[in-house]
C-alpha cells in the first residue's frame, strides 16, 4: 500500500453482530474529517456483542480491513473499536477538592475527575469512560468549564461506564490478530450519539437508541451531559429469525426480505401486494403477502420499544427528554418504524445517520454506519483532549505528528 506521510488518518473499527465496518477518516487542517475509505462484510463469530468465535471474527475483519486499506490507498495500523453488549454498565458519581491557588488550574480539574473515579470498581470490570458532567466551585452549580474560575471548593459529577473485563479482551484480541493496536475501546452507544445528536439535541435531552443486529444501545443526554447508559440483548436478528421461521426461509432470504420489504406498522401495508420467498432444499419459490409479514415484524419492534421504554423509565430520566428519542443502527432503517415508536414512547422519534459526513457520503450516511462514524469523531476529540502529551499517535502508517500544530493554528 502506498504510504503518504502527509495525511493525517483515523481509523474506526465496529465489529457488530450482523457486519464488521472498517471506517478511515482524515483529519483535515480544520479539524473536520472527511471519510476516506470504507470496508464492510458480514459479521460471522458474534453474538450480542460477545465473541463466540474468534477466528471467524478474524476473517471477516480482514476482509473489511483490506476493503478499507484499498480505497484509501494506506496500511491501517491502529484503530478506535467499539464494544457492546449486556455487560455494559454505568453510574455516576462525584469528587471534591479544594482549589490551591484559588484559581482552577487543568491540574484541579484532573484531580476533582480523579477522585470521582476513584470508586471501587469489581476486578472483573474495567473502566471505559469517565464522562464530566459538570462542576461546582462553593455555592455555584451547574458548571460547563470552571477553568479560571475563583472559589476554595470544587465538585465534579461525572458518568462512569464500565464492561466486562473478559468481553474486552476477547474483542481486542480479535483485533490484535490481525496485527492492529486498539488506541481505546469506546462504547458504541456513545459512539453513535457523537455521530447523530445535535448540541440542541443533547441540551435540551435526548434518547440515542442505536438498534443493532444482536444489541440496541441506549445513550441519555440532558444538559448537554451523558446521564445514563444501556444494553438491551434483543434488536434485529429477532426479527429475522422470526421471519425465518413463519416463512420457512433460509436466514440470509429473511435478512434480505425485511431490508428491502418489511414495514413496522402493519396498518400501512396493502394486502393485496405479494412478495416471492425462497424456500430452503431447493424447492420453488412461493408468493407471500406483504401484510403478512408486517404483521410478523410489528410486534418485534413493539416488543423492542417497550423494552427501551421500561429502560429510560428505570433511569429516572424519562420526563428530561425534551427533545426524544433519535433511532439509529441498520435495524432502524424500516419503513414504519417511527410510527410504531411515536406511538410507544408518546413522544418525537426520528431515525438519523450520521450528520456532516463528509468524503464517502453516499457510502456512509445510512444509520448502520453510525457508529464507525462516531469512532472516527471520539478519535479526533481524543487527540485534542490529549494536548498531545504522549508521543505520536497513529492510527494508520500515515503519521499524526503534525495534528499538534494544526489544531493550534500554527500551519
């Protein structure tokens, strides 16, 4: 692969249950990213964001890994990977310190965070995000930025999301395989809200529901701040199968029939119109009625929003969500589906991909690639974050060194 030093890469990495995404972005001297290069393939070794078998994983990352590193015409070397499953967990927390020179100095800040991360955490988990949600100097609340500000006193609350320590080390050992380096594993719920809410969205409060082929991923912002995390196990192979099943249909059909025919709201659907299903053994193809299989899918997506609903119920943040609920991931892309979720959460749904692509944009602006998007988002963030403290960072051959300079204005 040619290697050309004077791009600045990023690399994303979302290894699902139904597709492996491989997306490289690059960092413009703007800051803006423009996506580059995209490989995708079938996921085969996952399941409900847990490796069931490793080597499959391998296999189908490298093939979305060579489709990448050929269309952006570089050799990937790191990336961001996402990680799901039921075994994500969160809660938040506060810290307290007093302020030394009676100024906030970025070292109180990074001493308040510390102490309110500073929990007991069980040796079976770890921590992936410590997520400031805001601060308080004496008797002044609610906080954004307190740099620079006067008092004795500072409090930070923040959100705290932790996964299970075996599922991350499976996941990055996939990676590894195939001779990359994880420069840090990220929620993909989180991931996914970077891509898809706006900053009014996120003030006002907002539910980011990103429906996946094995997970639904759920994200709560008010104020601006992440409130609350979750997993539910149950999104769109349900559905499939369902339609494998009451159809008789191999499940690579059933996958095919509810993308290009299925609709969430049966009301909407003809019962006149028919479909042709393939049948398993060889035998001929039948006609079925389109009617019928909405009537098949339906009560799977209001199974699937109850369960979401009852999560944002139990979070206690459900009358804090102002602006509603926004729907991503490759299982939100139905016809119907947002009425079926207006109908169940009483309030404004609507399905979005990822916003301001730019680059690939007919190859990236479904709701399935959300999250590869939003890796790419977290990446670039994290290297402004950093203050570029640490030696260069890159995510592919093509070095980052000269990102320090560009985010200052120094070209």
């Amino acid at each position: 692969m040619t290697k050309n030093q004077d791009r600045n890469l990023i690399v994303g990495l979302d290894i699902g249950t139904a597709k492996v995404a491989v997306i490289i972005g690059e960092v413009l001297p703007d800051g803006e990213i423009t996506v580059v290069g995209l490989g995708n393939h079938p996921s085969r070794g996952m399941d409900k964001g847990g490796v069931n078998d490793l080597d499959s994983i391998v296999r189908s990352l490298q093939r979305a890994l060579d489709q990448a590193e050929l269309m952006a015409d570089c050799q990937v070397t790191s990336v961001y990977l996402s990680i799901s499953g039921k075994h994500i967990a969160c809660q938040n927390e506060n810290g307290m310190v007093s302020i030394d020179d009676d100024e906030v100095t970025q070292e109180d800040v990074d001493n308040v965070i510390h102490t309110a991360r500073s929990v007991k955490i069980p040796t079976e988990r770890r921590i992936l995000h410590v997520l400031p949600q805001e601060y308080a100097i004496d008797v002044q609340e609610g906080i954004k930025s307190p740099m620079g500000m006067s008092g004795m006193r500072m409090e930070a609350k923040v959100h705290i999301v932790t996964c299970a320590n075996d599922m991350a080390k499976n996941i990055t050992k996939s990676v590894e395989r195939c001779g990359l380096k994880v420069d840090d594993l990220v929620f993909s719920g989180i991931a996914s809200a970077d891509a898809t809410l706006t900053n009014d969205e996120k003030d006002l409060g907002a539910c980011l529901v990103d429906i996946g082929g094995g997970t639904t991923d759920i994200a709560i912002y008010t104020n601006g701040a992440l409130r609350h995390c979750a997993v539910i196990p149950v999104a769109g192979n349900q559905v499939t199968n369902d339609i494998a099943k009451i159809f008789r249909t191999p499940l690579s059909h059933a996958e095919q029939i509810k993308v290009q025919f299925a609709n969430a709201r049966s009301a909407a659907v003809s019962r006149e119109e028919n479909i042709e299903v393939p049948s398993v053994g060889g035998r001929p193809s039948r006609s079925m009625s389109r009617h019928t299989l909405a009537e098949v899918v339906e009560p799977r997506y209001q199974e699937m929003f109850e369960l979401i609903l009852q999560e944002l119920r139990d979070s206690g943040y459900e009358e804090q969500i102002a602006a509603g609920i926004v729907l991503t991931g490759g299982t939100a892309s139905i016809e119907g589906v947002v009425d079926v979720a207006e109908a169940t959460f009483g309030m404004p749904v609507r399905v979005s991909g990822p916003l301001e692509v730019k680059g690939l944009y007919d190859y990236v602006s479904e709701p399935l690639y959300s999250t590869g998007i939003g890796l790419l988002h977290y990446g670039a963030r994290r290297i402004m974050d950093s203050e570029f403290e640490r030696p260069e960072r890159q995510g592919v051959t093509d070095a980052l060194s000269r990102i320090k300079s560009w985010f200052k204005g120094e070209f």
